[in-house]
DNA sequence: CATCAGATGTAAATCAGTTGCACAACAAAT
DNA sequence: ATTTGTTGTGCAACTGATTTACATCTGATG
C-alpha cells in the first residue's frame, strides 16, 4: 500500500507508454496491501471500466517483465504484489492453504543468514523469497 | 535422497495399505535428490510398469495429506520432495525460472531466525520455506 | 466361492493462463 | 486532413496441469 507512488511517472520511467489499463492495474496492485490475482484485478478494473481478461493478464506480464511487480503463486494462481524498491521494501509472505490467500508480513518478522550462500551458488541468483504457510486468521474461525 | 527408508514400512507406519503403486510413487520421491513433477514421476513408473496419469495424481494427493511428502509449485507445476522427517532435514530450495526445476539446498545454506514472529502471528502456521528464484547453472550455459 | 470396500482406469470436465488474429487508437509522415 | 505504421486491446479458440464422475478391478474376509 503506497500513497506515495505516481503510477503513471513509475510506468513512464521505465520506459513503458502509461496507457490506461496499465495505470488502472498498477494503481491497483500499489495500493493494495496484500498480493491480487489477475481475475482479483479484472474484476476491480471491470466494476468502472470496460476491459478484456486477457489485457490484464498481457499487463501483468508486462510488469513483471519490467519487475514493476512481483508474482506469488499460491498453488492454484498468481497474485501480484508491488517488486522490491524505496517505497517498499522486501518482506516475507504468508500463505493461506485453506483460502489461498496471501497477506504480507512486516520486513523484520523474520530474518535471513544467507551465509556465504550467494558465493557458492553455482547459478543465478534472483531472489530470496520467504513464504510462511498455514491458515490465516479467518480460516481457524470458520473451521 | 534416502538409501535408510523403507518406503512399504513407511505407509504402513501411517496407517495406508502400501499398494504397489503408492510403494512406487514414494520410492521414486525418496531416492531423488530433487523433487519430481507429477509427469516426471507417471514417466518414470511408466517405463517398466502399467499405470494412469490420475493414479498418479490421487497417490501424490495422499501421500501429501498424510505428510509423507511435500508439494512445491513452480508457478507451471507441482513438484514434490520427502516431508521433513529424521531423516530428512527441512531445507531451502532453488528455483530455476528459465527451465522450472526445483533444487534441493543444503540445510544450513541459508539460516532463519523467526524471532518472536510465531507467537505473534494470528493463525496456524505450518511450515516455513525459504525459496531461492534465479537461473539454474545449466540454463546460465545455454543462454 | 461370494461379497464389499478400497484402489485403479478411462473419458470428460475444469481452471488459469496463453496464442493467433482482427480491429482500434494514436502518433508521425505525406 | 489522409495515409501509414506501430502498439494496445478484444475475442475466440487453445493449452497444460489437475480434477471429476463413474465404471471396473482387486484383494481381504467371511
């Protein structure tokens, strides 16, 4: 979540034409503050606005291309949250396996040694991603 | 991979009859030393043995469900390794976004501290994964 | 041997996401 | 203002992984 961001400015320094659904998608995803899936973000753009599943699933693959956005998926679909950057920092995730849903945690909850891993690894190195399972909140009342 | 378990023993000790082809399903889990997708594992059965695709599916199904294995997604498929058990270890893995394999890290590549995270959290958490996204050494030759 | 629950096979369905192609929008060139 | 070209969008059909519904087989037990 981030009052702070131009969406437009974001798209438009990274070299992308800010068209309308792409702010609307973009605005969407930074200022929710837990990951949305691509039918989540159609549905929230088709409330006001006419547009195509497929342009949300073309743009959320454009941002991800561009890491303006990050993927989770969860086992049955992927939710999209703001990438890493100054407004918003790396933090661990929550999975809920009963609702699939997926909340983020605070950046200090929990904490990484990576060691002299990175040195070692005889790849590429991305990302370092820390997921937490279980069931949230909501689930433990319903069940 | 795990030349100490008896994998018929192991379904038995859970309560599930160890039918020849949950014993299979397990075995080829157990002595991998990455996890296998569902394809990989019907592939592998399949070479000397008569079976379906969905046998495979309800055995992985319940062999997940009785925690004897454990399912990781890479965003195209599902993938599965031994539960951690004594004679396996928790442990991080790497995910290769170029060609989806899922490797098997070491345990103490990477440490975590939860600090006080799971008292505070309020749902159920299950399990904590700590997945590593880049570029697998082979697929960094072939680009 | 008969019976019955549980395991397996088969075909069809589902679900998220992708592709191919036609059309629209917008900007630059004529 | 019209033409052209590039890029974005809509629509329909497709794909791949997984699930479902239902029929059939199998193995243990009486």
């Amino acid at each position: 979540m981030c009052h702070r961001c131009d969406y437009t400015e974001i798209l438009k320094s990274t070299g992308l034409d800010p068209t309308k659904n792409r702010v609307r998608v973009l605005e969407i995803i930074g200022e929710n503050n837990s990951p949305l899936s691509a039918e989540d973000i159609f549905n929230t753009i088709a409330r006001s606005h006419r547009i195509n599943r497929v342009t949300v699933y073309r743009v959320l693959k454009l941002l991800s291309e561009h890491m303006l956005i990050e993927p989770f998926n969860n086992g049955r679909s992927f939710h999209y949250g703001m990438a890493p950057s100054k407004n918003h920092p790396p933090h661990p995730h929550f999975f809920c396996k009963s609702c699939g849903k997926i909340e983020c945690l605070n950046p200090e909850s929990v904490m990484v040694d990576t060691l002299n891993f990175e040195k070692v690894f005889p790849g590429k190195i991305d990302k370092l991603e820390i997921r937490v399972e279980g069931i949230c909140k909501n689930c433990m009342k319903l069940s």
